[in-house]
C-alpha cells in the first residue's frame, strides 16, 4: 500500500459530493471510537493480570484521584 500525505488525503476528500465526505467523517469518527474501546479494553486486561499477579496493590478512590492529580499537576 503506497503512503499518502494528509494534504493529499484531505485533497482527494474535497473531491467527493458534500453527502460522501458526512458519510466519510462518520465512518472515520465510528472507527476511532472502536480503536479507543479496544485499547482501553485492552488496558484494562492488561491491569487486571498485573493485579492478579501481585503487581499492584488495592487503592481506595481517593487514593487513586490524589496520585491522578498529582501526576497531571507533574506533567504541566
């Protein structure tokens, strides 16, 4: 499969009736909903075997939002 630029993409896009290009957004929008669900899905499989090996240890929530927040005030 050949590589196409964005620019490129975006061109070809254009050229499409204004009906296609809401039918293609929507099936772009749709798709990146599933990558995003099968990613999470994924993420959580993969914490719960990291928790069931013994690798995590149970939080409260309130433990979890302050070391959330803690590592979003670090990122800034």
């Amino acid at each position: 499969m050949s590589t196409i630029t964005l620019d490129q993409a975006i061109d070809v896009a254009m050229q499409l009736p204004l009906e296609q290009r809401e039918i293609l957004l929507d099936v772009i929008r749709r798709r990146d909903i599933e990558a995003r669900r099968q990613e999470i899905a994924w993420d959580a499989e993969e914490s719960l075997a990291a928790f069931r090996a013994g690798e995590l240890k149970p939080q409260s929530a309130d433990e979890v939002i302050r070391e959330l927040r803690r590592a979003l005030e670090d990122a800034e």
